[in-house]
C-alpha cells in the first residue's frame, strides 16, 4: 500500500469524511448556491447522486456572470431490476414533481432522474425511501446495483437467482448511518460508532459491479462486470453458479494504461457460498486495490497487475475453501425478447421497447402517462431491463386486453414494429447534463440508427441483428465495447469507431478509426456492410465478419 502523501485526493476526502458524512447537512442548508461543497460532490455519489448543470446554457451563463445551472441527477438501486407497482407509482410522482419530467431506465436497471434541484434532494431521496428502494450506494466506490435477469418467474433456476441477487444487494450495502441521518432525520445513537467490517473507514478504490447471468441469455453482459455469477442449472434447479472476476469498460482517450477488459471464469460455487465469496472478492480489492491513481484503480488492474494465479489463490486462502472446477455453459443471445411471454405458473409479461430507455411524454407517445395508468391498475410488477426496457410482468390472462388498450390509448403499441438494429441499440445519457460526456450519445441515437438502417437496407441487411451501442464519452456506462459497432465521444460530433465485438458480449471490439465525424462514420460503415453482404460466411455475424478481417 502507498503511504498518504501518495493517494489520491478522492481518498483524503473519503478519510475525512467521518463515514461519508462530510459537509453534507451544511452544503444542503447552504442557499447561496445550487451546488454542493467540492469535497460534498464527491460523498455525493455514495448517497446515490451526483452534480450536474446544464451545459447547453454554460456558456450563456458564464457571459452573464451567473453560476452554472446546477442539478442533480439522482439513481435508485433497483436490485435485480423489480419494482412494486406502488413503487413505480411513487417514481412516476417524484418525476414530475421534482425532476425533469422524465424516468430513465439505466443499463443497470436502475432508474434515474434528472433534473433535481438541491433544495429537492431531501425530499427526493425521504420519498424515494418511503417505497422501500434507496439510493445508497448507488453511485460511488461501494459495489452497485447488483443486475439479474428480471423475470424470476421463467423457471426455478431464475427465481433462486433474483434471490441470490436482493440478498447480495442487501449483504453489500454500507453499514454507515449516515444516510439515515442526514435524508431521514434519524438520530445518531448516543456513543454510537459506524463500523464498516466488508468496506473499512475508506470504502473501495473505486466503483465495483456485480452481476448475474442465467444462460442461454446474458443479456447482463456479464463479462463486464467486476464480479459475476453465471447460473448453472442441474434437473431445473440451480445448482450454483459460476464464478468470474475481473471485468470492466472504462478506459481514457489516448491512454494505453487504461483499457477495457472482459472477465475470467474462475470457478463454481453453490448457491450458499455466493455471499461469502462476493464478500472475499471485494475485500481483496479493498486491501490491493491502487488508491494512488483513479484511472487504475478497478479490480481488472489489481488482477493484471498482481496475476489471475495470485488473485485465486487468495481469494481461496480468505475464503478457507477452493472454487469447484467451472461448469460447462452456453449463452445464445443477450437482447430482450418483446411482447408477451407466459411463465411456469400462467402469468404474462409484456416486453416494452422504450426508445433510448427514456419514459417522457413526447407528442403522441405518452410513455409517462402510460406507465403510470397502467400501474394504477397494475396487480402485479414491473421489470427493468439490462437493454434500458420494461417489463409489464405478472399479469393475469384477463387482464392482457385492458393493458394493451392502456397502452395504445397513450399512442404506445404494445407489439411495436421495431428494426433488429434498434431493438439492441444502447446509449448513455451524455449531453447535456453529464460532466464527462464530450460528445452526444442518447440525444444522437434517434439519428444514428436511423442512418445505420438506411445502409444495411441498401444491402438486404435489414434484419441482420447487429449490436450498435454510443456513449459520449469512453467510461463505456452503456458497455460500447462489448459491442458490434460503437461510436466513444472525443468532442462534438467526433467519436472513435469501434468494431468487431462478438453478438453475445464475450469478446471485445477494436479500435478501427479515431476521431471520426458521422459523415466519415457512414462512410467507414458503407464499406463494411457492402463487403459482408457479398463475402460473409453462412450464418456469420457481422461482429464476427468484421474481427476477422482485423
């Protein structure tokens, strides 16, 4: 470990901050401005927020020597991606009343709003409590929304699984009761002392992810993550999981030390031993993770620099058992499958498309409104997913008709005509909130894909399931290297391109050209889709035409 004088100002702050408690209660209490204290803006984000302003205006702002227009934006943990109806009733009020009007649904199947005004954190985040979600650690360097396939009621297998997930959510969550002090007015027990017995007095080095995927689908790219279990099935039960370490997307323009990197499978363990090993594996990261620098700071490079042999074998060593030699699986797909489903015990579940995961009431299409009507009424649950869509889930036979009526009164077809292209399509949020955004990503999706069709329809390619992902910037929030095509922000208008990445999320894509603008990008792609429309290979993926050309 370094000593002080070489770690990162993040992790003073952190050591400061008396369990992440900091300036907090006096930055809200501060109406001079609409920002927090820096330090606060960093403790912020373990609380579930962070600081944003409106950069469409920045500019205009400072020529009127005015402050920027600051907001928050706030992130609920929705482990496994399930919410009640009367909790989705109580985001949908929160939206309107205190954000922009909007609902995000995140790549981690968590929901956001934007838009909050500090004087609205408080009473955001109380209510966000009052329906029993939270937004504690769901931003900073703790572990985050832990992600599972939604539909727990497909089979035995994914109803252990979801479990498996509420229940690391729960194991993993800070012990500070910070949180409860300042958003809920909880009193400090008398000569009480936080204790932090899985993260320590200055959490982790930096964010950590975990999820769980159930093959044949992994649709939670689960080799992106920090941690991941994939589900092993024996006679239709779960019969433990598969063990990988070591993912994760962020890297830096022009950077090499940072990169990409997907996950290695490690091992088995049962369904039982799952907690005890997320618990090894974090604190292993906790006590080698690099505090000195930020930009290596994620589990990968804690792997790659000491060896995937030694990180086994303390990993073993801490937990006092081996992993079982890994199980043989087989992942097929990682898109959603819209429309109705029916699962073992009868119920329906409605896959919706929502276009850039996105609920907003736009012209004729009242996404909104729609969920909200049908939450009024809904006895059942909604499922957010790993692709940014919803799940209308556990809805009676009956009930299917008004549900689809509720829908197409709000302009939303329940059964929507959409591309293959655009059914896989991913975008981060971007522009113009996002402070590490340097280019547009959800705004520029609508028009990308739209352009991207137009080409494969040129060459007969319409249906060719292609994964096409955009962020504006390369910390990668809608895992662009994972993917077939991705467009990584430099500066407006400019993205690199990358290419090549397989269909099911094992292999990463390539850097192909730099510094592109969207004409250029047209272009780049014209080309390619011509030549494999011409010499692709029987059943060959794009992703996979493309690599091997590389």
């Amino acid at each position: 470990m370094a000593d002080d004088s070489a770690l990162t100002p993040v992790e003073g702050i952190k050591a400061r901050s008396n369990f992440l408690r900091g300036t907090l209660v006096e930055s809200l209490a501060d109406n001079a401005t609409g920002a927090l204290a820096e330090d606060d803006t960093q403790l912020s984000k373990f609380h579930g927020f962070y600081q944003q302003d409106d950069r469409d205006i920045r500019a205009e702002r400072t020529r009127q020597k005015l402050e920027p227009a600051h907001s928050f934006m706030i992130r609920v943990r929705v482990p496994g991606g399930i919410a009640t109806s009367d909790q989705w009733l109580a985001m949908d009020r929160l939206a309107r009343e205190h954000a922009n009007q909007t609902l995000r649904l995140t790549t981690r199947q968590a929901f956001q709003f934007h838009g909050v005004i500090k004087r609205d954190l408080k009473p955001t985040i109380a209510a966000i409590n009052a329906s029993l979600l939270d937004t504690i650690a769901a931003c900073g360097d703790v572990n985050r929304n832990v992600m599972c396939t939604p539909l727990a009621e497909r089979s035995a297998v994914h109803s252990a699984a979801y479990a498996a997930a509420t229940s690391l959510s729960a194991h993993l969550t800070p012990n500070t009761s910070a949180y409860h002090e300042i958003w809920l007015d909880k009193q400090r027990v008398a000569g009480g002392e936080d204790v932090e017995p899985i993260y320590g007095t200055t959490y982790l080095p930096r964010k950590f992810k975990i999820g769980i995927a159930i093959p044949p689908s992994n649709d939670v790219d689960i080799f992106s993550q920090d941690l991941g279990f994939i589900a092993i099935e024996k006679n239709g039960s779960l019969a433990g999981f598969n063990v990988t370490v070591g993912g994760g997307l962020g890297r830096h323009h022009g950077e090499a030390e940072t990169y990409p990197r997907v996950a290695d499978v490690i091992g088995f363990c049962t369904p039982e031993q799952v907690n005890a090993v997320a618990e090894q594996v974090v604190m292993i990261q906790r006590d080698n993770g690099d505090r000195t620098n930020r930009k290596h700071a994620r589990l990968k490079y804690t792997i790659d620099d000491n060896g995937l042999d030694w990180f086994c074998k303390e990993l073993h060593q801490r937990l006092g058992f081996e992993l079982q030699t890994a199980a043989a699986y087989r992942f097929l797909n990682r898109g959603d499958e819209f429309g109705w489903s029916q699962d073992q015990d009868g119920k329906w579940h409605l896959t919706l498309f929502i276009p850039q995961g996105r609920l907003a009431n736009t012209g004729e299409q009242r996404y909104l409104d729609a969920m909200a009507a049908i939450a009024n009424v809904h006895e059942g649950s909604f499922r957010l997913t790993s692709n940014q869509n919803l799940i209308i889930s556990e809805v009676a036979a009956k009930r299917k008709k008004s549900i689809e009526k509720l829908l197409l009164d709000h302009g939303v077809g329940p059964t929507q005509a959409i591309s293959p292209l655009r059914e896989q399509a991913l975008a981060c949020v971007a522009l113009p909130t996002c402070a590490l955004a340097m280019a547009e990503a959800e705004r520029y999706l609508p028009d990308l894909t739209a352009g991207v069709e137009a080409l494969l329809d040129r060459y007969g390619l319409a249906e060719e399931p292609i994964s096409l992902r955009i962020t504006g910037c390369p910390n990668g929030c809608a895992r662009p290297y994972l993917a077939e095509i991705a467009l990584v922000g430099k500066a407006p208008g400019q993205y690199s391109l990358f290419l090549g990445g397989d269909n099911l999320g094992t292999r990463l894509n390539t850097l192909t050209h730099d510094n592109v603008n969207e004409a250029e990008i047209f272009d780049i792609l014209d080309g390619h889709f011509s030549r494999f429309a011409a010499d692709r290979q029987p059943g060959q993926s794009f992703g996979d035409f493309v690599a091997a050309s590389l």
